[in-house]
C-alpha cells in the first residue's frame, strides 16, 4: 500500500467520525430543541423533512458536480455549506428555521458523504478488501462520542452554544484532512451527462437499493431522533438519563460495523442484511413490549430492558447501509455519482414520510406504538436482501 493511500485512509477514517459527530451532535439535544420552541411530535416530524427536500436537490446536481469538478472540490463545498445549516438550527426562532436549517445541513451532508464513498469504493476496488463498513464504524463511534460528551452538557450549557462550538471544530478538522483524500476526478469522455433511466435495468437496481437504504435510514434515524423521548415520555425518565438508548444503539452499530468488512467480504452482503435486519428487529420489538409493561412496578428493570434491545438494534442496523452500498457499487458499468444521488434520492423521499408519520401515530395514540414503525422497517429492510440478487 502507497503512501497516498495510507493518508487517504487515515483521513477517510477521521472524516468519516466527524460526519458522525455532526449528526450525533444535535440529535441528542432535540428533547431541548422542541421543548423550547414549544414543537408537538407532529410539528418535529414535519421539520425533519427538510432533510429529504434537501437530498432531493442534491440529487439533481451532486452526480454532474462530481463529473465536471471532481470528489475532492465537491467535498469542499459540502464543508462550507453545512455550518450554515448547524447555526440556523442552534439560533432558530420557529420551527420553519428548524426545518431550513435542516435542509442547508443535510445538503451539505450530502456534499460530503456522496464523494467519500466513491473515494471509499475506488480504494477498495484498487486494494481488493472491503473498508466501507469499517469507515461507517468510525461514523458511529462520532456519533457516539457526541452523544456520550453532549449529556454531560445537557442542563449545563445551552443547545445553541453547544451546536456552534461543533460546527467551528467539524469545519477546522474537515478542511485541514481534506488535502490528503485521495480525488477521483471524470475522464473527459465520462464528463458528459450519463442517461440512468429510471425502470431500466439498471435504474430498477438503483430503486431496489434506495428502498433497502430507505429501510435501513427509516430504522437508525427513528431509534436515534426519538429514542431520547422515547425514555423521557414513555418510561419518564428524566435528565441525561434519557440518552441512554442512544448510546446503546450507536454502541450496537459501532460493533457491528468494525465487523461488517469481514462478514460482508466472507459471506457476501444479502446475507449480512438479511440476518441483520430479522434478529435486530425481532429482539427490538420484543425488549420494547417487555419494558413498556414492566415499567409500572420496576422502573430500572425496565430501563435496562429497553437499553439491549436498542442495543441489538443498533447492531442489526450497522451493517445494512454499507451493505446496501457494497451490492450498488459492486453493480457492472454504473456510474456511482449518478447512480449514489439517485438511490438516495429513494432512500430520502421515504425518510421525508416517516419521522412525520412516527409524529402523527404519537401524538394519535402514543409513542410506543409509534416506535413499531421503525422496528418493522428494519424487518422489511432484511427482506429486500434479495436485491444483491437481481444481478
């Protein structure tokens, strides 16, 4: 292995935490966030969706910017985007900011993440072994250590300090590692628009691949953004004990996704996604209907109870993202940058729909029955396995 290769390694590794440190880092104070700003479950389901109004017009322009400009300058624009997004959420007046700044967040998120996988899946082509798991392992442990470090903040330092002095130090850390990635730039004859019609062949592959990577977000953003009230308004409990779940889920995925390389190399992808996706689910469901009913005269117990199954959870989701990634960049004659905005597209135009819908159950009924949507996507997320077949 060269030295270009190694640097780039390290920086996708370092990259890749910081992505997840920018997620982690302000989901865990959404309990505050809707508290003050006076939200219902339904008003933050709907502010959510600037996330998929966002992938949407990333779709549109991110697979053409790679072509023209490159991986490595479209990742320079997703780095000076996404601190707008941050610092309208931290100062938002009203939910409509909230879901502005979202959309500047979440595009760009976009900006980023899309030219680290391409960069990712070159490598892995050029070294023969996987690394893309691996690299979604250190996204989780970002997430987590934000999660982890941003509970001792709760009640201590406000949400908008906390979310600034996170996007200064994610900025600073991105655009100093960004010089050593490894570019991945178009010949001049691969630089003209690239036709990927939707219902042929190939594009049917692509919207196989969104909808298991709709499956798969749907289950991780609806343990993550409502697990802390999940805690706080189901089980009642309070401080930064709520965070609880969130850490055990991202504890679950980090675990899972260090060894996803090596099952996924070994046993292929469809068959990591589909025991992943049954086992987690099953074990989520059965611990959450445990703990909901235990709840009433063993309060720890049924803490702890709900803590493995979010746990077993975040393990059954780690793997099924970059799994789904593996079977689409492992697709003869696609072109990734087209092909990533597009699948994404998919996967996002469901996620628009089901924080909003987990809102509405709620608030019809109750969390708890809002939560089964998520657990039951995971399942169906281990069915659609099968599209690493359609080859």
């Amino acid at each position: 292995m060269d030295t270009q290769i190694k640097r780039s390694i390290f920086a996708l590794r370092l990259n890749f935490f910081f992505m997840g440190v920018l997620m982690g880092g302000w989901s865990t104070r959404i309990p505050e966030l809707k508290s003050a700003l006076h939200m219902s479950d339904a008003v933050l389901g709907r502010t959510l969706i600037g996330a998929s109004v966002a992938v949407f017009l990333a779709s549109r322009i991110i697979g053409k910017l790679i072509r023209e400009l490159g991986t490595k300058k479209v990742f320079y624009l997703g780095i000076f985007i996404f601190p707008i997004g941050y610092l309208l959420i931290a100062f938002a007046p009203n939910a409509f900011f909230v879901f502005l700044g979202i959309l500047a967040f979440v595009l760009g998120y976009m900006f980023l993440d899309n030219p680290l996988t391409i960069i990712t899946q070159a490598i892995e082509a050029q070294e023969d072994r996987k690394y893309l798991s691996g690299f979604h392992a250190f996204w989780s442990f970002g997430t987590l250590a934000a999660a982890f470090f941003g509970s001792f903040l709760i009640g201590r330092v406000r949400y908008s300090i906390h979310l600034t002095g996170l996007a200064i130090i994610v900025f600073t850390v991105l655009i100093l590692s960004a010089r050593a990635l490894e570019d991945k730039k178009s010949s001049d004859s691969q630089k003209s628009s690239i036709a990927l019609p939707w219902f042929s062949p190939m594009g049917r592959i692509v919207i196989a691949v969104g909808i298991g990577m709709m499956f798969s977000n749907s289950a991780e953003f609806g343990a993550t953004d409502w697990s802390a009230l999940f805690l706080r308004d189901v089980l009642a409990i309070s401080g930064s004990a709520y965070v609880g779940a969130y850490l055990a889920f991202e504890t679950g995925m980090i675990i899972s996704r260090f060894m996803g390389d090596k099952y996924i190399h070994k046993y292929g992808a469809a068959k990591v996604i589909k025991f992943s996706g049954m086992f987690g689910s099953t074990i989520w469901l059965v611990t959450m209907l445990i703990g909901v009913n235990i709840d009433h005269f063993n309060k720890p117990l049924a803490y702890v109870v709900i803590l493995v199954g979010y746990f077993v959870a975040g393990a059954g989701v780690g793997p099924l993202f970059p799994g789904f990634l593996t079977i689409l960049g492992n697709t003869p004659g696609i072109d990734m940058g087209t092909a990533l905005s597009r699948a994404f597209l998919v996967a996002m135009a469901g996620v628009a729909i089901i924080p909003a819908t987990i809102g509405f159950i709620s608030d019809a009924t109750n969390l708890t029955y809002g939560m089964l949507l998520p657990i039951a996507l995971l399942f169906m997320a281990g069915v659609l396995s099968r599209v690493g077949r359609i080859k």
